[in-house]
C-alpha cells in the first residue's frame, strides 16, 4: 500500500499537506513558508524547502498569486475604437515595448480597448475587484476620468502621456514642444516662407505640445504675425483661451484621413503654403496624397515634416523628415516604473502617494532629416 500511494504521489504531484507532514509542520506553516513570509523560524523554513526538494513539489501558482492578493496581470488600456489601434504605428510600438520589458517578468499583459462609457464602467470595477495588479493607459484626453477611477480604487497605475501640465498620475511621455520646435526651425531653415501645420487633436495635451512649438519656433524667428492667434495658443494648458485657428493651422485627429482633409483645408485657404508640420507620420502621409492631387511636389513645391519616426516616415516617397520620439522605450519605460509603484508601495492599497512621490519621465526627440523636406 505504501509503494501505491507513492506513486499515486508522483502521478497526480505531491500535495502541500504531504509537504507539511514530510516537514513536520502544519499546513498552514508550510504555506507561509512556500509564500515567503518572514513569520517562521529559520530551522522551520530549511525544514519546509527541505521537504520541498525530497518530494519535487510545485506551488500551484495561482492559488500563490491570490493567496497574496495579485494576479500576476497587468492591463494595457487604450481608450480608442479599434480602426485607430491597427491603423496607427505609435500604438504597436508602445505594444511592442510593454512586451519586451514584461518578457522576463511572471506579469500576463492584457490589452484593453475602452470605447465608450459603457465599457469604462466595466474596466473600472474589473480594476476595482483587483483583477489585474497594474494598469499602464495610452493614449488619454483631457477629460478622460479613468486615472482619477483607477487612483480612487487604489490601483497602480502609468499613463503615455499626459492630461495637463498638471498631471498628477504618473506619466512617461516625449518633449513633443522641443520636438515641434525642431521641425518648424528646420523648415524656416530651408527658406519656407508659409509654414503651417497640421495638429491631433486638441483635447490631447501632446497634441497643444506640439502646436505650442510651432508657434514657439515662429516666434523666435520673428513671424510673429505669420499665425493670427498665435499667442492665444502657445502656453499649452488644459484648452487654450480662444480656439487656435487662422489659415495656417488645420486641426486634424491623427489619422490619414484628417491628415488629408486637414492639408486640402489648409490649400483652400492660402493656395502659397510651401510647408507643412504634421503632427504625427500617419497624417503626414495622408496630407502628402492631398498635395500629389492637387499637382503639388513634395519637397519642391511643399516641404512636409511629420512626427513620431515609424515606419510610415521610412516608406514614403519621398521618405519623410520626421521628429523621432522613443516610443518603444516609452512602452518600456512605462512598465518598469509600474513595476516600480507596484512592488514599493508602503501606504495601503487605496492610499494615493504624496505628490512628490508621483514619477514623471520625459524622454528626448530628435530631427531626422530625410527627402520630404
């Protein structure tokens, strides 16, 4: 009877309480020391392990992660519908970032596509039941509620971007004004006389970033009458005090199809524009099939500058001068403070931590030149 047992042992594994009367111990001790609490002796503990060698026993990881109340997951929101998720570089790169970094951890990555209030309210008590142990959210606008949600249910959580300058959810995010700034100098550089350009849109703060350097970049080489309104705009804040516009600023939503309706606007309006800044590649894109169909080359007639560096900059004819922002290391960046908010916190769960404890990065961007300008 013995020997069936034993292998009845080896055929279904051994079991935690085997482990426990192996160890001498009870079965709630040998759990403590399975799960690594400190409250057990250290003869008891190499007693345990001990135990645990002779029998080969394997914790059962899930009941480990909720016994210790986490799941060993960690959700990538992206407020978007899906056409925007596939269609646009930015959010597989920042995908493929989150990825890489995750790879050598025990954390499952689940991506989240939150597209209506409805679904909101959905995510925001799965959070709220600790479904997940960590939240990382792309894409935001400046009214968007769930970081303040996800703060109030006490679940860590990193943003790619920003609201507002006064963010107080931890962020990673691009110097996208330096950025803007770099690419409109380039273009004035050039001997563009009529510089516009193309912005995302305007509930998004990297999006008046970006606008906030290009009238900065104007400024500084004295148009400052190049842009009505230029002013009004240039401090990028929650909204600006009056709506940004004049004939040299179309408003678009970061994709080729605003691209494109933004840049026949902006010819509608000042047929002499002989330079865009585009706010993003994808729109870049679009307002360069604009320019070929109304008989215009790209860089003769029009040079164009985009922003982001994905592969949309590198395949277009001509390859595109673009504002290059780490988005990749951003996806990492994002993770490692996360894993960082979630394995030193000291206050209790639901506790918000003290301002001066909330990590901020902004990482650097840079011109790459190439033949669109």
């Amino acid at each position: 009877m013995p020997a069936a047992r034993g292998g009845d042992a080896q055929k279904t594994g051994p079991t935690l309480e085997q482990v426990a009367a192996r160890a001498g111990v009870g079965r709630g001790t040998a759990s403590r020391v399975i799960n690594g609490s400190p409250r057990v002796s250290e003869r008891t503990r190499a007693a345990v392990q001990a135990a645990v060698a002779e029998l080969g026993y394997v914790p059962n990881r899930a009941a480990r992660a909720l016994a210790a109340g986490s799941m060993d997951a960690i959700a990538l929101v992206v407020p978007e519908q899906e056409n925007r998720l596939f269609a646009e570089p930015y959010f597989s790169e920042i995908l493929r970032g989150v990825s890489a970094e995750l790879a050598d951890t025990d954390k499952q990555l689940l991506l989240t596509l939150i597209r209506d209030e409805r679904s909101r309210d959905r995510f925001t008590q799965y959070a709220a039941a600790h479904r997940v142990d960590g939240v990382l959210l792309v894409s935001v606008h400046a009214d968007d509620p769930l970081p303040d949600l996800l703060r109030d249910v006490g679940m860590p959580a990193v943003l790619s971007g920003r609201r507002s300058p006064a963010e107080h959810v931890p962020y990673v995010d691009s110097d996208n004004l330096l950025g803007a700034q770099l690419a409109v100098e380039h273009l004035i550089g050039r001997g563009r006389r009529k510089v516009a350009t193309i912005t995302g849109p305007l509930d998004m703060y990297a999006a008046r970033c970006r606008l906030a350097g290009y009238h900065e970049a104007l400024t500084a080489a004295g148009r400052t009458g190049h842009e009505p309104g230029a002013r009004a705009a240039a401090a990028p804040a929650h909204r600006p005090a009056a709506a940004p516009g004049g004939r040299l600023v179309a408003e678009a939503d970061f994709t080729e199809e605003g691209g494109h309706r933004a840049m026949r606007e902006l010819l509608e309006r000042d047929p002499e524009v002989d330079a865009v800044f585009c706010a993003s590649d994808v729109m870049a894109a679009g307002a360069r099939l604009a320019l070929r169909e109304s008989g215009r080359d790209v860089p003769r007639d029009v040079a164009l500058v985009g922003f982001d560096d994905s592969a949309v900059a590198r395949h277009m004819d001509p390859p595109l001068t673009t504002v290059k922002q780490p988005i990749e290391e951003m996806g990492r960046a994002m993770v490692r403070m996360l894993l960082g908010l979630m394995g030193t916190e000291s206050t209790p769960r639901g506790a918000p931590a003290p301002d001066g404890e909330r990590p901020q990065l902004v990482l650097p961007t840079e011109l790459i030149r190439r033949g669109s300008s």
